[in-house]
C-alpha cells in the first residue's frame, strides 16, 4: 500500500473487544501513517523514560481500582501499610494519562486502550474507534493465536476481559465503554478483512481532514 501523507499531528485511539484484532490494526495504521505506536508494554517504557516505575505502569492493564489495587498489595507487599508505599490507583491512572498526553503532544501516534480517547477527548486530531466483533469470532481468533485451545474457553476469556475492561474505563471516565456515542468510528473485525478496515480508516481520516 501507498503510504499517506497525514499530519505529523494526528492522534488515532482504538478501544477494542479483546479478541477483536485492535492491536494488529493499531500497528498497521501506525505503520501505514507513519505514526508512534503505543499499547500497554510500549507505553510502560514511555512511563519509564519518564522516570514512573515500569513495573507498576505493565501491571496497570485496564483493571478498576479494587482489582489493581488487591494486585499491587500482592505484588508489592513488605509489611509496610498500602497507603504509606503505594501509589493510589487513582495517583497511577492520572501518572498514565500525563503519560499519554505528553507522548501525544510529540506527534502524530495511535494509542490501544488505556482509555485514551477519553484522556485525549479535547485534542484537535484525536480520531476514536472501537472495533468488536461476535464472541465466536473472537474466540476463533484466540485460539489461532493459540491463547487457548476451545471455543468454549475462548469466549469465556473474551467476555471475562471484555467485563475488565469495562469496569476500568467506566469508572475513571464516567462514560459507558463500547458505546457507539463516545467513538468517532465503530467497525466490527468479523465483516471485512484487516486490509478492508485499513481503507475504511484511511477514508475517514481523509474526508475528516486530520
């Protein structure tokens, strides 16, 4: 494929269904513009550039604050008392939406998750889209991915990250995760193929201008 010339300042988000393809497409799209690219383990060595622990920024993966909290209590825990050696969950996400703003104050880059359409909703080249697709789909691709072995186990897995995800991004935006009304774009992975979308993403950004 050609490769656009965009503007070194446009912001692409993806929210996506686990199992829908998000960050295969995230890639492409950076790749096809010529953009940075960020999910959770590109963006846990931004944070550590930054001088934020990494290993605090990797294990903050879209859990709402009583599951990461409960998980920084285990992994952390030295007898000291929770409040006086760990930052708050809500101290991380707002350490982890700096982040993200800074990164795309530098120039043009796509984000996966971390709820990042929201943290950037005022940016003028923020583009949002939320990709999804049936739980079968879904599965069938986690099992070529070989993250598991059945559909049964597939689906369970998707929906099970799929109700993480949604308690993460509901409660530190105040919107409701998935909605067609807090996206710009909404396509669902088990109608086309990866090349399909590309284009689709592609004219859109064109006919918006960004």
């Amino acid at each position: 494929m050609s490769n656009p010339q965009s503007s070194p300042g446009i912001i692409v988000v993806l929210g996506r269904q686990f199992g829908s393809g998000g960050r295969k497409i995230g890639q492409r799209i950076a790749r096809e513009f010529g953009l940075s690219y960020y999910d959770k383990e590109m963006l846990s060595e931004a944070a550590h550039r930054r001088g934020f622990s990494q290993a605090i920024f990797a294990n903050n993966d879209e859990k709402r604050p009583s599951l990461l909290r409960s998980m920084l209590s285990d992994t952390f825990a030295t007898g000291v008392p929770y409040a006086h050696n760990l930052l708050s969950c809500e101290s991380i996400y707002q350490a982890q939406s700096s982040v993200i703003q800074e990164l795309a104050e530098e120039g043009g880059c796509v984000f996966v998750g971390r709820s990042a359409d929201y943290i950037l909703r005022h940016h003028p080249r923020m583009v949002s889209i939320f990709l999804h697709a049936p739980a079968e789909h879904r599965a069938r691709n986690l099992i070529e991915r070989g993250e598991v072995e059945s559909m049964e186990k597939g689906m369970e897995m998707a929906r099970r990250l799929d109700r993480k995800r949604e308690e993460f991004y509901n409660y530190f935006t105040g919107r409701h995760w998935g909605r067609a009304d807090n996206y710009h774009l909404s396509l669902d992975t088990s109608l086309l193929s990866e090349d399909a979308i590309l284009e689709i993403i592609k004219t859109y950004l064109k006919v918006r201008g960004v």
